[in-house]
C-alpha cells in the first residue's frame, strides 16, 4: 500500500461552508506549489516553516483514525492535495470505512479519487482547470481586498462556471478580518446579487471556537499572511 506526505491529521468541526459547523476528521496532505502569500496553513511547504517531522501514512492507518475520531465526513486539505493521487485513500475511506469525503482544492490540478463533495477556492497564482469548476460543490473566493471579488468571480465565469450552479462564498482573508472594506465589499455583492447569483458571506468559524487546537495532533497556524496580530 502506498503512503502519503501527511502534514496533520486532527478532529475538529468543519468551520466554513455549506457544511459547516459538522463533525469532521480532517487530513491535511503535505505541499503545495500555489504559494499564497497570506497562507494560513504555509507549514506545509513555505521553507522558514517546514515541520522537522513529516509523516507518511497509509490509507488503512488513515481511515483508522477517522473512524476513531467518530466523524462522519473526512475532509482531505493541504497544503495542496490534489498533487498527490488520491484514489487509494478515497476509495479506502468510503468503502471500507462508508465514510464521505469531501476535498478542499484550488483546482489548480487534476483530481485523482472520488469525492462526495468538491470545495474549490481559486488562487490568482494558479488558476482552476476548466474540468475543475465544473465538479465544484462550492467555491469559497478568498477576499483580500474590495476589488478581489469581481476579480475571481469573472475568472470563474471565463472558466465555465454557470450563475446559481452553486454556492459562492466570500471569506474575508484572515489578516484582514476587521478590514472594514473587505466586509463592506462582500455584505454589498451579498446583499445586491439578488437572483442572480447564490453569493454568501463566509467565515471561518473554527478560528472562533479554537476547536483545531483541541486536538494535540493539530499543528499550530503560521503568520505567513501578515501581522501576527491580526488572528493568525
């Protein structure tokens, strides 16, 4: 059986989306060539962050801790994780554990497995792959600024992505959280899209509850998005 690069496996809550606030055991994969410069889970590739232990699992030690944590979705992160081949720890997870896997991805890269629900944030620093946008449950648009939103969401319309196909969710980049202009920007696209477009204003509510941490196995956050002071 073969391994993967795990950076942190962790019980915990899924704290953004359509699925939020649901009992989730989350596996975040190591890597990640996009490199956002406000990364919030930057250990997973950023040189000055890099942890000194870097497991490799296989699928069957992986669905034993999920179904251990009692969770009844997995979430795979990263990092990236759709660099790496997922297809082994998927179907292991679903047909041998009957659990439901969701992936978090920029859709920057082909998916390799099968997943019961596709969260795709798209990165200005690599764009989605057209065949992505359209797996896509929901797609949650990282605002670092006023103008991020129209920015993204035209990337998104160029790439395919058809009005009410799906949830649009607008998160405040988290250094910038009590950035009155990113909120403003996203309460006004929220309140105005009327029927045109299922926009909806996001947040990260794990961040609030500190419920990440609770698990030992959680690695701390790195401040690679700016001023430490500013949540991270």
């Amino acid at each position: 059986m073969k391994t993967l690069p795990i950076h942190e496996v962790f019980h915990t809550f899924q704290g953004e989306g359509v699925h939020m606030g649901k009992n989730a055991f989350f596996i975040r994969t190591f890597g990640c060539p996009v490199h956002c410069p406000w990364c919030d889970s930057a250990g997973t590739w950023h040189p000055d962050y890099l942890p000194k232990d870097i497991a490799r699992m296989t699928a069957d030690a992986l669905l034993s801790e999920a179904l251990a944590s009692g969770a009844s979705i997995v979430v795979i992160t990263g990092g990236e994780p759709a660099v790496h081949d997922l297809t082994e720890l998927t179907d292991t997870l679903r047909e041998a554990g009957g659990l439901r896997v969701h992936l978090e991805t920029s859709g920057a890269f082909p998916l390799k497995g099968t997943f019961d629900w596709i969260t795709l944030s798209p990165k200005r620093w690599k764009m989605p792959l057209e065949e992505n946008v359209a797996k896509a449950d929901e797609f949650k648009i990282i605002v670092e600024s006023g103008i991020g939103i129209d920015f993204y969401y035209n990337a998104l319309k160029k790439l395919g992505h058809r009005e009410q196909s799906c949830p649009i969710w607008l998160h405040p980049e988290w250094s910038q959280h009590t950035n009155l202009e990113v909120l403003s920007a996203i309460s006004d696209v929220v309140k105005t899209s009327g029927q045109v477009e299922d926009f909806r204003a996001g947040w990260q509510l794990h961040k609030l509850y500190f419920v990440d941490s609770k698990d030992s196995r959680s690695r701390a956050l790195v401040p690679l998005g700016g001023d430490p002071r500013k949540g991270f």
